[in-house]
C-alpha cells in the first residue's frame, strides 16, 4: 500500500530515470524540491539483463544496419523497464504515484551526432509507455529541442550542477564520469561545459573483451598493468582533445574501432598495460580540460561511477593540484548525481522554463526542453 508523501506547502515530487552510456542499467531519484530546496528522498537502481545490454550495444553500433522492427521493440520494451522503475522506486518510498508531479526520463542513447545542418541525438524508452503504466506525467527526448537552436543537446546537466553545487566567490569544476565524461564549470558569474572524452566506455569494452567482465571493479585489473608512455601520447593526440568548446561527444567517437585503430601498432602491450593505459587516458583528458579551462577552481567534485576506479582517481589526484572531492560531501552521492538532474530538468520543463545553458551547448537561445505525455 502507498503512502502519501507529506510537505509543508505545495507538493513538488518528481522522478528523474537515468540510464548512460555504460549500459549497465536504470538509476532512478525521487527528488522533492518543495519550499525552493532540492533533497533525494529515495533511489532504486534497476540492472539489465545482459541480452538486453547486448540488444542496446548491437542498435547503437555506427555504421551498422539496424532493422525499424527490431528498433521498434526495443524502444517499447525499454519504455516498460523505466516504467517498472519509477514504480518500484515509489514502492521503495512508500509514496502514491498522484503524489509525483512528473517524471523526467532521459531514455537511452543509441546515437548522438549533433554536428551539421542535420544533427540529432537520438535516445529510446518509450515516454507513452512510461506515462500509461505509471499514471504519471512524463517528460522525454530531452536533448534534440536544444539541437534545433544549434546546440550540442549535451552536456544537459550543468545547469543542475549550478542550482546545487555553485559556491559563492569560488570556481568549483564538477567532474562526472560516466560512459563519457563531461566537466561544468561554475564561475560565479558563467558556466561552461562540456563533454571531455572517454569516461569507462573504453576500459569497459576491454576489460569486456579481455576478461569477460562487463567492467574492471575498482580499476584493479588496471592497477597490475603498467601504462605505455607512447600508446598514452597516441591516444591523447587525437583532435577531439584539441577541439575547443562547446562540444560533446559518445560512443559513436570514441568506439571499439576507434581503439583498435590507434592500438594497431601496440600489439606488444599485454592487455593489462592497455587497460592501464586506457585508465590514464581518461584521467590524462579529464585532468587537462581541467587545467586548460578552469585552472583558477578551488575544488573539482567527482561524481559517476568512475568514481569507484581508485585507479583512476589516483590517476586524477596525480595531475591535479586541487582538492578532489567527493559529490557526496555536498550532499548527493555520486551514483545519485545524473537522475536528481532529469527530474530537475523535469521540473523546468513542466514550469516553461529553459533547460538548456547556451554557454555549455553553443545553443543560439535558451529553450524549454523535450516533449511532455500527460498521465492519468
């Protein structure tokens, strides 16, 4: 039986349903922001199956036929698990779905490619599913409203960095590393963003393909290799680091064929020292857009499952001078960060209001962002 959530003053619950570029399942916050505060009341994290892992990773392949039915499926059987998501999250809380203002779902990303007269980002769950098995107003396709207005659609989540992490007369960087990993740099008077490069997505196909492992827990196959000085030079050479911003990226860049690719000549690195190189590239990227563009921030918070890589954070700690610091010291534990942002996102939306910072994504305007199915 639910209960109803009490506030004092008007109720303001909504759900923020998450699934990133690692494909490994559905993070889903129940976010109360009643009386102008933001505080997570509950959060569920629901895994995928790994056929349904293989089904995504086989739909999101660049340069890959993809059949409309099998598209089609995916899109409506995704739609039911965010659903089932948002409701064992409510379960979990106790807490009527009336009582939810709206959900805000992300969706998962089969294809991201902004540039051109053409771009678009491309993101499947079903939001009409998620609204009829809920009840529950739902809010979807975030990113392609600020591709219209020329922006990137991505990185979404620094204008929520700012309503939460912003520290008055500091430059405070967040660093989220997920699939991808992208920074937001709080000024007190701007915020710029970006998508820095590989977050895991690169370690997680090679651990993937080299153990069998779905990702290296702790960064502790990393930690037995050694990194290959040329290989890290090779890697980090490529333009996308060089590219100012606005810009974003995804797994259609930074792919298998891409490594394999610039491995090509590095048959005589075991795996391990891959691995360790590949620990080094992401912490290498993350830690120079750091100093080309926010060397004056008294603090970097670190959020994202990237987090949980103790050889990456050393990595990190390594080329960083400034104190690294846990999301969770601010409030919000680092798994949490991504779902509080879409039902931020959500609640903007669902208020007319803009959820797009033009400075992050290169957008012409401010808009109010993705498309919202009423419920029951």
């Amino acid at each position: 039986m639910h209960k109803t959530h009490k506030t004092k003053g008007s109720s303001e619950l909504y759900i923020g349903l998450m699934s990133g570029t690692s494909l490994d399942g559905i993070d889903a916050g129940l976010v109360d922001f009643s009386d102008g505060r933001i505080r997570l009341l509950a959060f569920h994290y629901q895994a995928f199956p790994a056929d349904l892992r293989q089904q995504i990773h086989r739909i999101s392949q660049p340069g890959q036929p993809v059949l409309l039915e099998d598209y089609g499926a995916l899109d409506a059987q995704l739609g039911c698990l965010f659903a089932e998501a948002a409701l064992a999250l409510l379960d979990k809380a106790q807490i009527a779905p009336s009582a939810i203002k709206a959900i805000g779902s992300h969706g998962q990303t089969v294809y991201h490619a902004p540039a051109g007269c053409h771009g678009f980002s491309l993101q499947i769950g079903d939001p009409n599913r998620i609204a009829e098995i809920t009840g529950i107003t739902t809010i979807g396709d975030f990113r392609r409203r600020d591709i219209s207005v020329g922006g990137q659609g991505a990185p979404l989540v620094p204008a929520f960095h700012r309503a939460v992490f912003a520290q008055t007369g500091q430059t405070t960087s967040v660093i989220n590393i997920g699939g991808i990993a992208n920074i937001s740099i709080l000024r007190h008077d701007s915020v710029l963003g970006f998508d820095t490069g590989p977050g895991n997505t690169l370690m997680d196909y090679w651990c993937q393909l080299n153990t069998g492992l779905g990702y290296d827990a702790a960064g502790a196959w990393a930690g037995t290799g050694r990194v290959d000085a040329d290989l890290l030079k090779q890697l980090l050479d490529d333009p996308y680091f060089r590219q100012p911003p606005p810009k974003s990226t995804g797994k259609e860049y930074f792919s298998p064929a891409w490594l394999e690719q610039k491995i090509a000549c590095y048959r005589y690195c075991k795996a391990e020292d891959i691995q360790a190189t590949l620990c080094e590239l992401t912490a290498g990227s993350i830690a120079g857009a750091v100093l080309e563009h926010a060397a004056d921030s008294t603090q970097v918070l670190l959020c994202g499952g990237g987090v949980h890589n103790r050889q990456l954070m050393a990595g990190l700690a390594k080329r960083l001078a400034m104190p690294l610091l846990s999301t969770e010291e601010f409030g919000i534990v680092p798994d949490h960060v991504e779902a509080m942002a879409f039902a931020w996102l959500a609640k903007q939306t669902l208020h007319r209001l803009p959820g797009n910072l033009c400075s992050v994504t290169g957008a012409r305007v401010p808009v109010v962002l993705g498309g919202i199915y009423p419920g029951r």
